[in-house]
C-alpha cells in the first residue's frame, strides 16, 4: 500500500538533523511529560520513533484516502450557501480521516491535547499532505495559527481555544482587505470596545480569506481611531460561534480549488483582543507570517515531490521512436534538475526549520524562567537565523515548484496539457504558491538586508567550514568555495553603487545567488552522510549553481546605473 512519507526516505533522512537532539532536550523539557502522559517520550531515541510513527500515519492518510479524493475536490471546490461556506464533499472525509489520525494541533503542548511537535516535524507532515493535495494541505495546516495565540494570548484563551484545534477544528487568518494587500498598513477593519458587554466589536470587510468560514479566526483590525499606519493595528480572536461575520463571495481561482478563498463581512461581530493593542502588525502578524511562509515553503516541497513522481512515471512508460522517452538526454535532464531542486530545496526548508525550533523553543522557555546568558546567546543567534532562511525557504520553494509542475507538463507532451491527468493540477495549484503570503518579490525585500549587511556571507564562509566529506564531494565543495569570491564579489559591486534604486533593481539576482550557494552546501552535507540519495542530485545542483551565479555576477560585473534612465524612457515610451 502506498505510503507518502515511507515511500519517500528522503523525508526521514531530516529527522538526523544535526540540530534535532538540541531540539528535542528543549521542546520536551527534560521529558518530563512521560510522568504525566504514556504517550509522550522518555528519551531522544523515543521521540524520534514517535516522530516517525505520526509521518507512517500521515503517510497513510494521504495516499490513500486525501489523494484519491484530490480530482472530486478539484472539480467540485466549495460552495456559498445562506452566507456560509461548504466544502466540497470529499474535504469532509478529508477532515473526518485527518481527525481520527490526530493530527490536528500537533505543535500544541500537551497539557491542551497537543502532541508537542517541533517546526521540523510539522513541516514534514506539511510536505506530505501537500503532496497528496496542496488545496487541503492550506486548510489543515492553518491549525499553525493557534502557534501565534498560544505566543501571545492569555492563559485563559489557551485554555478555551487550543483544546478545540487540537480535537480538530479550522482556523484562518484573517488580514487581508480590498485596499490592503501587500501593504497590510492600509487594513481599516474597524475595531471598537464595547463598554457595555466588555468586548471588542469587528466591523469591515476582508478579502482573499483562506479557509475564510473557519472556526476560530486571528484578525487583524484597527483599534486606534485616527490612524493610518500599522501602530493603530491590533490582533483580535473572532469565535464563529459567537455570529457576526459571513461569507459574501467564494473566489472562482486557477487552482487549490479545495481551499476556500472567502470575501467575509463583519457586522459588529464580537472579538476579543490577542496580547496587546498596537501591536496587531509589527509584531502578532510578523510572526504568523512567518510560520505561514514556512508552511508554504512545505507546501511547495510536496508539491513538487509530487510533480516529479509523475514526470518520472511517464517517461518511464511513454515510448517515442522506438524507445522510453527517459532515455532522452533532453528529458533526463530535465528529470534530474527537477530531482535536484526538489532535494535542495528540502534541505533549505528543514534547516530553516530547525533554526526557527531552537528559537521558538527558547522564547517559549524564557516566559518560564530566566534564561542562562548561554542561552540567551542561543535564542539571539538562532532567531537572527531563522529570520534570514525563512525568506529564502519560502521564495525558493516556491519558485522551484512552479519549475517543477511545468516541467511535468513538458514531459509529459500533449497529455500534460489534458485534464485527465494529473499535471495540470499541479501547475495550476502551484501558482499561487509564489504569491500568498508574500510575493517572491517581497521575499527578496525581507531577505536583502541580511544579503547585503553581510550576515548571509558570513553565514556561507562558516557552513562551508563545516561540511566534511569525502574525496568525491571534497571536489565538488571545492567547485562551491570557487564561486564564494565571485559572489562577494557581486555583492561589493552592488554596494558600492551607493544607490538604493539599484539596489533594489539587482537585489534579486543577488537573492538568487545566495540561495543557490547556501542550498550547493546543504546537499553536498546530505550527500556526505547519504550519497545513496542525495549524491546525483548534489552534483547536477552543483552545475546549476555554477551556471546561475556565474552568469548573475556577469551581469552585476557590467551593470551601468544608467541603464534604469534607458528602461524608464522605455517605459514611458510605450505608454505614449
């Protein structure tokens, strides 16, 4: 019987991350829920087991009751009845398996009905529900938000709200309105305090609302009347239960059609405040973005596990001219830079991953007690890590499984472009994957400072000291180290044009280079402990890297400031 994590050793390889021992001694405490609870694990040994267990489970879950329904979710999508939403017939067997596996609140701590499960292993269960159908996996891994209540709410919130995601009821984030997309400053939701009931009352109207008719909300509303910024912005928890808010429209989208896109309107709909007031969007939404971005990075991952599955399936069968079309150098290529993208950028996301579970594991210790100065260290480092690699995980991953889902297509020919098969799901569920939750583009602005101050540098010249490895991929670390100089190189140049618009205009060859060289090192270290799987897949990244940095610092080496007076005149050109 298939199994989505099983069948892919790639997936449990991670779980040896050379981080997971510090983040199991930290997530578990010492394993002092074993005391309390006879599922919790005793050692690090146990909990990888459990770990292991869970993902078997998932697996299972996934191949074989959300991926044969993922073709009726995609045709039939959700529906708008009386101002609610309904899913689609096969999602609720979708939520009723989902449920009776688990996995719902899984990051949660025990205490509430949580399994206590670090990023790392969240993440997986992400990749592999994606795989299976990338439009539920929105809907199942918006139980994260629950992360950002439990950071910030009261105990007396945790205690009402937690247990109910954990028993496995939905979630949504609600941020977005028609004049505030990107720019989340604009939200004008307006949020008023109710003397007389001593609450908050939403009113307003949101927009491109995923899993927009869920059960518990995180919404981001203006609380300070006369402002116009994000210091006017509160984070507030609207129960469904309580009425107020309904769905106008269901969004008709390219793909995920399982996912409902919701327009919601709120009528004097009681809320209640998430931490403190002003704080909505500098700090509550900054980090529920970035658990979402994470999440989307996964996303991304099973997705295009998946879509290389099914390019490697077809031209395993297809046979053209007397022979399988995978003996074609042209196709074969095109499968192993999928396969190597795929691995790499795997790589990036459970290393990302784990840097945000040392972070997040010590913030969630220092509201105990007070850290030891070591540990204080510990939490400054990982949590300056886990802000640089989210931006790359998610903008990488991304863009590699669009790559990934068209290339499936081309494989396929003709038939790729037919509804009977599965590829064009793919690429249409794909696309918006480097859209929501922030653009590529914005991913480039959140990353750029840590590219360009020098950090991400810094950070290479120390991940390339550590990787030790064989005669074979000594080699092919070496060919890495070569192209460190090159992109110092780019970097200095592009600093030293002293131009903001510059800057900007070439931060995202920039952006790309430094990926590619991070994700060259990070496979070539999965290669070196697992050359069984990773060793083909580090060598054809390599080459790609070498392609892409090469021709980018070309680029940065002969760039002219004025060419952006040239590509104005051209624009206001056409425009006339």
């Amino acid at each position: 019987m298939a199994n989505y994590y099983s069948d892919h050793p790639e997936i449990a390889f991670h779980l040896n991350h050379p981080l997971m021992k510090r983040i199991v001694e930290l997530k578990e405490r010492n394993f002092a829920d074993a005391r309390e609870y006879d599922y919790a694990p005793v050692d690090l040994g146990d909990a990888i087991e459990n770990y292991k267990q869970i993902l078997d489970i998932t697996g299972d879950v996934a191949a074989n009751i959300i991926a044969p329904n993922s073709e009726s979710v995609d045709l039939e999508g959700p529906h708008l009845e009386n101002g609610r939403m309904i899913y689609a017939s096969k999602t609720f067997e979708n939520l009723d398996a989902t449920r009776k596996a688990g996995i719902w609140g899984v990051s949660m701590p025990r205490r509430y009905g949580g399994l206590n499960l670090p990023n790392v292993v969240f993440s997986m269960l992400s990749e592999v529900i994606s795989a299976a159908d990338a439009g539920f996996q929105n809907i199942w891994s918006l139980q994260s938000c629950i992360d950002t209540l439990y950071e910030f709410g009261s105990e007396e919130q945790r205690q009402k709200y937690i247990p109910r995601i954990c028993a496995g009821e939905g979630m949504s984030m609600d941020l977005t309105e028609p004049d505030a997309g990107s720019d989340l400053q604009r939200v004008m939701l307006k949020a008023t305090f109710d003397e007389k009931e001593n609450c908050w009352r939403l009113n307003g109207v949101k927009r491109f609302i995923t899993n927009g008719d869920s059960d518990i909300h995180l919404v981001l509303a203006r609380s300070e009347e006369g402002t116009k910024d994000g210091r006017g912005l509160s984070m507030f928890i609207y129960d469904k239960r309580d009425g107020g808010v309904n769905v106008r429209h269901i969004e008709h989208k390219l793909g995920i059609h399982g996912s409902p896109t919701c327009e919601l309107t709120y009528k004097n709909a009681k809320a209640e405040l998430c931490g403190s007031t002003r704080l909505g969007l500098i700090k509550y939404v900054m980090a529920l973005m970035n658990g979402a971005r994470l999440g989307i990075a996964a996303q991304s991952v099973g997705l295009s596990q998946e879509a290389y599955n099914e390019g490697l399936a077809y031209a395993k069968e297809r046979a053209q001219f007397g022979q399988k079309i995978i003996e074609f150098p042209a196709v074969f290529d095109m499968l192993s830079r999928m396969k190597a993208k795929l691995d790499a950028g795997r790589s990036l996301l459970y290393q990302t991953a784990a840097y945000v579970d040392v972070y997040k594991c010590l913030d969630d210790i220092s509201r105990e007690r007070a850290l030891t100065p070591e540990e204080k260290q510990e939490l400054k480092k990982y949590q300056r890590l886990a802000d640089a690699f989210t931006p790359l995980a998610k903008g990488m991953n991304s863009e590699y499984a669009n790559q990934n889902a068209y290339d499936a297509i081309s494989i396929h020919g003709g038939s790729g472009f037919i509804m009977e098969y599965k590829s064009q799901r793919l690429y249409r569920d794909a696309r918006i994957f480097s859209i929501y939750e922030g653009t590529t583009q914005l991913q480039v602005v959140a990353a750029i400072r840590y590219i360009i101050n020098g950090t991400m540098l810094a950070n290479i010249k120390e991940m390339a000291a550590e990787i030790a490895c064989s005669d074979t991929l000594a080699a092919l670390k070496a060919r890495v180290e070569a192209l460190i100089p090159v992109y110092e190189e780019a970097l200095a140049t592009v600093k030293a044009l002293d131009s903001q618009e510059a800057i900007d205009f070439l931060s995202r060859r920039l952006y790309d280079m430094t990926c590619e060289i991070v994700m060259s090192l990070l496979i070539i270290r999965d290669a070196a402990k697992a050359p069984e799987l990773f060793g083909k897949s580090a060598l054809v990244y390599v080459g790609m890297t070498e392609e892409d940095v090469i021709g980018k610092a070309a680029y940065i080496r002969n760039f002219d400031p004025a060419t952006l007076d040239s590509f104005r005149a051209c624009e206001k050109q056409e425009e006339a």
